[in-house]
C-alpha cells in the first residue's frame, strides 16, 4: 500500500491536484486525503483552492457540486457509480411535477439531490446549516424540503415551519435498528448516543446529540463523556478514534443485525482508482453550462446564508 500511496502523492504534485474526502470513505482513502469534511465543508472548500484538479472521493452528487462552482477546474471522480440512494430517490421529471404542484412555495433542497434538482430549487441546504436555511425564509411563505423526509420531520419539530416534505430517505441512516440501540444502552450506559438527522424519528428519540457529520466528531471531541454510541455511517468511527484515542465509540447495528453499516456507494472508491483517475484525468464530471448556471444560484444562496 505505500508505493501506491507513494505515487499518488508524486501524481498530484504533477497535476497540481487535491483530494477531498468525505468522513463516510474508506479509511485508507481519508488518510491520504488532502480535506476532509461533510456536505457543506467539501462543497465550500474547492473555492479555497488554487489547485487545476479536484479528485472528489464522495458520491455523485457531490463532485458536481465542486464542479458546479469550480467549472473551470478539473473534476474526477475514481469511481462514477459512487451514486446515492437519496439523491437517487428524487428523479428531475418527477421533481420537477411535484415543485409545479406546489406553486408559491419556497424549495428547499438538501444537497444530497442532482443538480438537475438543485437547479429547481431556490435554496440548498445541508445538515449543518438546514435550520438557519429554514428560519431565514418569511413565515408567511410555504416551504417545500426535499428530498430527505426523516431530516425534512426533523426540522420541522426544530423549526415548527410546516413544510412540504419529498418522499426519500438514505439506505444507511433508515436501517439503523432501535432493538439494537436499546442493546447497546444497557451494555453501556454511560454512553451517549450521537445521531445524524437522516435518521428515522424513533432512532433520533434516544440521541443525546443530533448533527450533522462534521458536528458529531466536534461533539464527541469536546464532551467529557468517554463513551459514545454512533448511529451514523461507521466510516466517521475512524476519525473519532484519531482525534480521541482515549475514548469508546460503538457502532449502531441495522436491522439485520451488523455493525458495519456502510454505504456501499461510498466505499466503491480504492487507492487503485484514486491513482487511475489522477493518472488519466477520467472518469471527469461535466455538467453543460446551462445547468451550471441554474444549480449555481441555490448553492451560492445556501454559501451566502451560511457564512
């Protein structure tokens, strides 16, 4: 494994190249990345960047978001079946019938859609900043949220804004098991459960913490608790561990019964295809500048309210 790391560092000096990573890779992809972060911080930080290459080990939807606001970089993904069960719950026809069935409402979008759908959207948002998003609209104006209905559920008791939810869901944070959770609790009950917002209502019932990626590892990191129960993609468990060594953390079992719920359209990135894709500039992420333009303004709303 170290020549291979050996030579993809000697690759992205030739290319001038960073590699983002989200905290739900594979370990060994973290490790060499160049940033890591949630949603919002990998879509903020190809801006930050003087880089000519981005090589984005996440899911689709989010090296078009790099793409999107950095369209005169080069994008490359190692894998392009790296998809997401979330976005892929909200196809643009659809979608867009649905915004037509609900005129005058403002559109909020996670930003785990398409940028077809982003560009039908006039806010996007992410877990971190999803409330300000939802409190920065007019109470007199409707809203609708897409497409995570568990984080649209959630907000709306954070936020009392009854809003318009989309039908999704994402395959890891739907299947975490509450019999296991209980399991969990009274094996450790000093433990403190951290929860990611897209899960269901009767798994965030039992959280200590409910945030995003990013707020899960800062909490975790700051608490004087040492134990911590984790219903989140168990990637994030290998960050924890390196920034609190002296601390426990427990992965949250899925319905079936493993404590190894991982994204499977995550994990489709290796070391082998990170080389490729800085070797070959491929596969690339293009997007017509016509969509650009049009995903463009909910995402730099979303970056403006953000800041």
């Amino acid at each position: 494994m170290e020549n291979i790391v050996n030579e993809i560092n000697r690759l992205k000096k030739e290319r001038n190249a960073i590699i983002l990573a989200h905290y739900y890779q594979d370990p060994s992809i973290q490790d060499i990345a160049d940033f890591l972060g949630d949603s919002l911080a990998l879509a903020q930080q190809p801006q930050k960047t003087n880089a000519d290459v981005i090589v984005f080990c996440g899911v689709h939807f989010m090296a078009e978001t790099a793409k999107i606001l950095n369209p005169e970089k080069i994008v490359v993904m190692p894998d392009l079946n790296a998809g997401c069960s979330l976005a892929d719950s909200a196809p643009a026809d659809k979608f867009k019938k649905w915004v037509e069935e609900h005129p005058g409402h403002v559109v909020i979008s996670y930003i785990n859609c398409s940028a077809e759908v982003k560009a039908m959207s006039d806010i996007i948002c992410t877990s971190s900043n999803a409330e300000k998003i939802i409190r920065s609209v007019p109470e007199t104006k409707p809203i609708c949220f897409a497409p995570d209905r568990y984080l649209g559920s959630y907000l709306i008791k954070k936020t009392g804004r009854n809003m318009v939810l989309w039908n999704g869901t994402c395959q890891v944070h739907e299947t975490f098991s509450e019999q296991e959770l209980i399991s969990l609790q009274r094996k450790h009950p000093e433990a403190l459960v951290l929860a990611h917002p897209e899960c269901p209502e009767n798994i965030l019932h039992y959280a200590d913490y409910i945030g995003s990626t990013s707020g899960i590892i800062k909490f975790a990191t700051e608490s004087s608790s040492k134990e911590f129960i984790i219903a989140t993609e168990e990637g994030i468990i290998h960050q924890l561990k390196k920034k609190n060594p002296d601390k426990i953390f427990y992965p949250l079992a899925s319905l079936n019964g493993c404590a190894c719920n991982q994204c499977p359209h995550m994990r489709v990135h290796t070391l082998d295809k990170v080389y490729n894709a800085l070797l070959n500039l491929e596969p690339q992420i293009y997007i017509s500048e016509d969509l650009r333009l049009r995903a463009l303004k909910p995402l730099e709303r979303m970056l403006e309210l953000s800041r």
